[in-house]
C-alpha cells in the first residue's frame, strides 16, 4: 500500500516539475508563451499574432 502513494507523489512530483501539469491560470500563460515563441521562430505572422493574442486574452 505505501508503494503505491509512492508512485502515486512521485508521478505528481514529475509532472509539477516538468510543467505538464496545467492548472487554470497557468493555461493562459503557457499559450502565451507557446505564441511568443511561434511568433519568434517567424511561424506566424505580427497580424496573426496580435489577433490570436487577444483571443488568448479575451477568454
């Protein structure tokens, strides 16, 4: 049984640390920072940019 909390805080642990874990406010953040970082690699357009940015902000 103790093994099992084990796997259970360490899995938790990975996530938290590793970022894959997203809770409600860092959602915004995080495509945010998705977005500067398209915007930077000249996958999107300044237009695109600032449109979807402020979708991200309306929602």
């Amino acid at each position: 049984m103790m093994v099992l909390w084990l796997v259970i805080i360490g899995v938790l642990v990975y996530y938290l640390i590793n970022g894959s874990f997203e809770i409600g406010s860092f959602k915004k953040s995080n495509a945010l920072d998705k977005l500067n970082e398209r915007l930077a690699k000249g996958e999107i357009s300044i237009e695109e940019y600032k449109k979807i940015k402020t979708t991200l902000k309306e929602s």
